[in-house]
C-alpha cells in the first residue's frame, strides 16, 4: 500500500502509510527548519527549543507529558538536525489520538516556564559536556566548521555554554513564531493508522498552526581547512572530507555506492586495507552528508599517533584508486547492502516515518522503494569511477584531529596526498 498524502487549509501536510498487519504506529510531526535557520547569535536555539517543549504546556506539566504517554506503554522523544527538527512517538493503535494530542500540545501550547528554562539550560550544557567528552562524537563538530566556516551549516547542533546561558524566553518564541509554520512542517505516520483518521487528528489538534513558510537559510559555501587538537586521548581521531554531492542530485546514488565501497563494510576497501591487512585501526568508514543545496563526503578513523600517517597514506590511495577501477564484484556487494538496508528498513514504522518525511521536505514528493532501487542500480563502474575523481577534484580538504598527531604531516602535505 503507498502512502497517502493530504493538505490542511493551513498548508500542513498529513503522510499516512498504513500497516494493516502492524498493531503499533509511529507518529511524529517533522519540522522544515533546524539549525541551519539559526543566526550566529543565536547558534543552538532549535535544539533548545526541542528540550523545552517537554517541558510543560498549558495543559500538561512536564512530568504529566511522561506519565500520560508513558501509561499507555508509549514513547515519546524529537531530534533537532542541521535542516529538520522531529518530535514523534511509538505507540499502540488506540493510543494514536493521544500520541498526537500530545505532540500538538508540547507544539503550540509550551509555556516556557523560567525555573524550568533555567534548569534545562543544565542539562543542556551537560549535553554539550558529554559530547565533548567523546571524540569520535565532537571531531564531526570540528570538522563541518572547517567545511563549512562562518556560517550556520557550520556551527554545532547543540550550541555552546555560551550562548546556550544566555538564551532567553523570547529567543524560544521567536525560533517558533519564525520556523514552526503549517505549510513548512508535515504530520507522518506509518503502522496502525488510517489517512482518514490522521487527517480528522491533524485538523482538530493542528489546525490553528499558522500559516507562511519558514525563512528559508543562506546558500552554503564550502571551503575547507584544518583542526588540531592534540587533547590528552590514547587514539587519534581522524576525520576528513570534501565537498560532496548535494541531496537534489542525481548523482546522489552514485555517491552512496562509492561510498559504500570505499568504507562501508567488511569487505569494503578501507576496512580490508587499513584494519585487516595493516592492523592501523579498530574503526575506520566512509559517509556522506547531503543537504538541500550542498553536500559533503569523508572518512572517519580512529588510531594510534604513531599509525595515524601510514593511515592517511592507506585512505588517500584507496581514494585515489577507486578513480582509475572498480571492481564489478564489489559494486555488486555495494549495491547490495545500500539494497537491503532500504528494503530492510521498509518493515520498521518509524524507519518508514523517517523516510517519508525526509523525502517530502527535500523533494516536495515521495520515491517508491521500485524507483530508488532502480536508481541504485542504475549505477556502474563508470559512474563510481566518476564519483570518486569528482571527489577528489572538488576543492579544498577538510582536516580534523583529536588526540595524539605530533607525527601526523602538515596539512598542505596530507592535502597534496589527494591531488
């Protein structure tokens, strides 16, 4: 069964996909805005803002918002992204109602209360601590400000202790009232659900959201650079990237199966390369990130200092390589993991709810899963080939590292490792 799709009089957007045989649902609303909508000065507002909505509407204190989903067996949390924000909920089939309620309410009626703002402003920063107490998780920080310096695509999610601080009640309601718009934000939910139902839920509990679209972010630049932090760690953590394919592209599924062979498996180069045959590392693999009008492709690695150029070395010439032949069992393989993850996914509701609205607020339509196999398919060697010296040619590198690198090269001779 497809998805079904409705508007509101107010320009939301209500996705139903339906699993008779399921006797759960996810439900979430997606929001077109994240924190890429913000300002410099006002740098992790949207994540603040997601924190402060569980924390007491008109209706409903904050507690009262846990014991009420949770009494039904429920669960309830939201993300903030670069580019989205999500708030949604797992629940029973008769708890649909309620799950939307709820979201509805924390949307449109958080009061905002000051003892509690002052109070999730610590746990917050106590967020922020924690992720810069885990490498592996704040080196993407570094690294996406040297990609993207001076500009909101570049700055963390989270904010800093600073600004985070120095937040107030308006900042919140401005972020709402600029970016929490009806024909900007979608209602999605997959499992136990019927269109019909979710579209009466949607105008009963939605239906005064405003109307108007969200400001939409300056475009993106990407320029590159480098970030060293020697830090008191036992590995190097080491990520790089270029600039990559933005997510409007076609040639975005060229760029998944290049990057699935270059480091996305067991059996993919830089695992077989780097980790079993040279023993340089523990965890090592490639990703892309893809936004609206810009992308970015790298490698992640952690290892010893003393190993930390030998491994640059490995990635550099399993990337240069991938630019002169490809090997048609391994775009085989490629295909097949980017295949099965999709078709895989298909039978989880919340994964189905993830897809659905991360298609419809890049691309204003949904994919079948028969079109997006077929364009996984489509690619061949030639086209990874293509990829990878795209990549490679795409401008300046992006460099960061944490942890021991006193021998790690300069960065314009690691750079010239991949021209």
């Amino acid at each position: 069964m497809s998805p079904l799709i409705s508007t509101l009089e107010n320009g939301l957007t209500v996705i139903t996909d339906p699993m008779p045989h399921l006797e759960t649902a996810s439900v979430g609303v997606w929001v077109g805005a994240g924190a890429r909508n913000e300002t410099e000065a006002n740098n992790g507002i949207a994540h603040m803002l997601e924190h402060m909505a569980f924390k007491g509407t008109v209706r409903r204190t904050a507690r009262g918002i846990a014991e009420e989903i949770e009494r039904v067996g429920g669960f309830i949390n939201a993300y903030t992204g670069r580019e989205q924000t999500a708030y949604y909920a797992r629940v029973l089939r008769d708890d649909v109602p309620l799950a939307v309620d709820i979201i509805a309410d924390i949307l449109q009626n958080s009061t905002f209360d000051s003892e509690e703002f002052e109070r999730e402003k610590g746990v917050v920063i106590q967020e922020i601590g924690q992720a810069e107490d885990t490498p592996d998780d704040v080196i993407f920080d570094h690294l996406q400000l040297q990609a993207f310096p001076a500009q909101s695509l570049g700055r963390p999610i989270l904010g800093s202790e600073e600004r985070v601080r120095g937040f107030t009640r308006e900042d919140l309601i401005g972020q709402v009232t600029a970016c929490y718009r009806a024909p900007s934000m979608l209602l999605v939910s997959a499992g136990a659900v019927q269109h019909e139902d979710m579209v009466r839920l949607a105008r009963q509990h939605l239906g005064g959201l405003k109307a108007g679209t969200a400001p939409a972010p300056g475009p993106a630049s990407y320029a590159g650079g480098e970030y060293r932090e020697q830090g008191d760690l036992e590995q190097a953590h080491l990520a790089l990237a270029f600039r990559g394919v933005h997510a409007r592209e076609d040639e975005l599924y060229a760029m998944q199966v290049y990057s699935t062979v270059l480091g996305g498996g067991m059996s993919s180069r830089l695992f077989q390369e780097a980790r079993e045959k040279r023993g340089l590392c523990y965890s090592i693999h490639a990703f892309g990130a893809s936004y609206t009008d810009i992308g970015l492709f790298g490698v992640y690695a952690g290892t010893s200092g003393a190993d930390a150029q030998e491994l640059v070395h490995v990635i550099a010439g399993e990337m240069k390589a991938l630019a002169g032949e490809v090997d048609e069992d391994e775009l085989v393989r490629a295909k097949a993991q980017i295949r099965s993850g999709l078709l895989m996914g298909l039978e989880q509701a919340s994964a189905r709810c993830e897809q659905i609205a991360g298609q419809y607020l890049t691309f204003g339509r949904l994919f079948t899963p028969r079109e997006l196999i077929a364009r996984i398919d489509a690619v061949d060697t030639g086209a990874v080939k293509r990829m990878a010296a795209r990549i490679l040619a795409s401008g300046p590198l992006s460099l960061a590292v944490l942890g021991p690198s006193a021998q790690l090269a300069s960065y314009d001779k690691i750079a010239a490792r991949f021209s």
